[in-house]
C-alpha cells in the first residue's frame, strides 16, 4: 500500500508531532484549522488530502505533487471516513413521531438524490456520488480487515418477508447464533430478512426470550409499508439500547423508498446499487444464506453461482437455502442449480437445502472448519 491513510485527529496530531517531512499519507476529512503552532516546519509531499479543511495559508507546507480533493457542498459528505450508523444516519428519527424520519440524513440524501435523478446528469453530483461510494468502499475494507474471510456470511431474502413470518424468526435466530460463534453476518441493510438477519445479531449474547420480546413488538408492524415500521424498531431499540456485537448493513439509495434497518450496528450505504450488490457477494467468502425472496433475491442467487462457477475471488462458498418447499416448489432454483451442477454446467457449486435452522448454521460452520468448544457445541445442536 503506497499511502498511508490518516482519518482522525489523535493520529493526524501524532503524525505532525514526530515528523517534519511528510510524504504518501492520505488524509480523509480531517480538519488542519489548529489553535496552536502545530503545522509550523512541516513539509508535505506527495500526499493526499480528500475533503480537509485547509488554513489558507496551508500553501506554504505543500510541495507541487500533493493532490488535493477540497470539501464538495452537499446534502452527504462525498469523503467520508468511516462507515455510517444508526446515529449517524437516522438520528434525527424521534419515537413516537414516524415523521421525523422526514428530517434523518438518510431521508434528506434520497431526497436530494430524487431531485438530482437517479441517474444525474450534472457532472458535479456525478462526481460527488462516485467520492462518496469509493470513501464507503474504503471505510467498508478497513472494517473487514478485523475478520476472518470465512467468517464473514452474508444473508439474502426478500424485502417484503413480513416481522410475523416463521422465516423471519428463523432467520433471527440463525444470525443470532451465527453472531455469537464470531461471524459477521452482512445483509441488503433493508426491511423483510435483511432486517431479521441484524434483529438476530442485535440480540446475540441475550437470552432468547429477550429476542422473543422484540418479535411481539416488531410485529406490530409487519411490512416496512406500514407507518410504524420503523417506529416499531426504534421502540425495541429503545429497550434494547446497547450490543456488544456488529452486523453488516449494504443497502442503496436506488432503493431509498426502504429504509434502512437501524438494527445494523454499521451501514455501508451506497448510490450505486451495482457497486453495491456485487461487492456485497464478493466479500460474503463464509457462504450465502438464502431465505425466501422473489425477483432480488433470484438475481443474487445467480450471480452468486457465476462467482463461485469462475471462482472468482479465489475459491467457492456454501450456497445454503432456507425453506425447502419454497426453493424447490414455489421458486423451484434449487433443483435447476443442482441439476446444471451434478451435469457440470455450473462448476464448484456447494449447493445445500435444509428446513431446520441448526442444520443452516451446521453447514456453514463445516466450511469454515469452526473448532468448537463444548459449550458452543452445545449452543449449536439447542433446538429453539
């Protein structure tokens, strides 16, 4: 890696303490406004400032080959340095007034990108938005780094599967076990089994009446349609305020009409739902849970199955269904993938199909070649 990246001001400050000349850092929407004499002889060359706020003087530090990407006015910022949150994107939100959504970042982005179009045709917020997934892109790979590739499952299901659906639960439950034995589980960040998958990791290391709780109080509101979906989800949150551990959340403003779920402890939002959709797949090496879903859901399992056919980030992973009558009745993929697979006409395809959520997270601990511990053994073969 040429250039170093610095993104808070306790290590810009160190940086400027113990060096004079500075060379191939990237520095990320940082602020060089200092009180004291902390710039003074200091040198910089062949660095990169993205979205800094700049002294104007801050000339007399710079040799000719820095490059310098300066602050772009706009509703988001286009360098961020760090992935979004809850706070950060739907802080504004109040309980008991679903309006308040209206004044979230995350409601005030889609607007603007509405206004602006889908796809822009001002060179200006073309740019900005390309910033802006290429600063999540970034900030997305330095959160990975603290994971095992094959601990990182990614699940996939229909943004309409209803909070009083059986699947719902079932998918919970199979991220909240998931969670605990150290994956990161990553979904669509949206409603329907995308919000299960971070309802499930939210409540991983409770008992499991107390996800049972917040089962009762989602389903109040069943369909993110419903007025009070996302009220409903900050009602749980308010009683469950705090986890100690991350689930992964990729949704896009092309589908900004779904909120996204505010049970993801990080959020990598992204404007361009292809970057989106493929790097989603792509860093999901642990396998791809499948629950019911329709269209979407069909399109990602395929392009999964392209991925692993070419092997394209270096080996195959599980492709694991959920629901057996719906995968081979109601949306008959399973056989059609298994048949081209034992023909040869996909390659490297491990294909699996099962009812039983334990069964589900069986599979993708095999690959992974998890040692378990008695008591997580235990964990594991508990019927819910």
């Amino acid at each position: 890696m040429k250039y170093k990246e610095i993104e808070n001001e306790k290590d810009l400050r160190i940086l400027l303490t113990d060096s004079n000349q500075i060379s191939q850092m990237a520095f990320q929407n940082l602020n060089f406004n200092f009180t004291d004499n902390i710039l003074e002889n200091k040198q910089f060359s062949d660095c990169l400032f993205l979205g800094c706020s700049l002294p104007e003087s801050f000339g007399k530090f710079l040799h000719q080959d820095n490059l310098i990407f300066p602050e772009i006015i706009a509703p988001y910022n286009s360098f961020l340095n760090s992935l979004y949150t809850k706070s950060s994107l739907l802080g504004a939100y109040v309980l008991g007034n679903p309006d308040s959504y209206e004044n979230t970042l995350d409601k005030i982005v889609y607007n603007h990108y509405i206004n602006t179009g889908k796809e822009a045709q001002d060179i200006k917020e073309t740019l900005s938005r390309r910033l802006h997934d290429h600063s999540i892109t970034d900030a997305l790979y330095d959160f990975l780094a603290n994971y095992d590739e094959k601990k990182i499952v990614a699940v996939m299901g229909g943004h309409d599967l209803s909070r009083d659906n059986s699947s719902y639960y079932d998918v919970a439950r199979i991220s909240k076990k998931l969670t605990e034995l150290g994956y990161l589980v990553v979904s669509g960040g949206g409603p329907g089994a995308m919000e299960a998958s971070h309802v499930g990791a939210w409540f991983a290391g409770r008992d499991d009446e107390h996800l049972t709780k917040a089962f009762e109080i989602l389903s109040q509101a069943p369909s993110f349609k419903d007025r009070l979906w996302l009220d409903k989800a900050f009602q749980v949150l308010d009683q469950y305020p705090d986890t100690t551990y991350d689930s992964l959340g990729i949704p896009t403003w092309l589908y900004g009409h779904e909120p996204p779920t505010p049970f993801a402890s990080k959020i990598a939002k992204y404007f361009d739902n292809s970057i989106r959709e493929e790097g989603l797949l792509a860093i999901a090496k642990g396998g791809v849970i499948f629950a019911p879903g329709s269209a979407g859901t069909i399109q990602e399992i395929f392009q999964d199955a392209v991925q692993n056919h070419y092997l394209s980030f270096g080996y195959a992973s599980p492709m694991v269904f959920l629901n057996q009558q719906y995968w081979t009745v109601e949306r008959p993929i399973y056989p059609l993938l298994k048949e081209m697979s034992d023909k040869g006409k996909y390659k490297n395809l491990i294909l699996s199909i099962f009812d039983g959520k334990d069964d589900v997270v069986s599979e993708i601990l095999k690959f992974s070649s998890v040692e378990l511990t008695p008591a997580a053994n235990a964990q594991i073969t508990k019927t819910y």
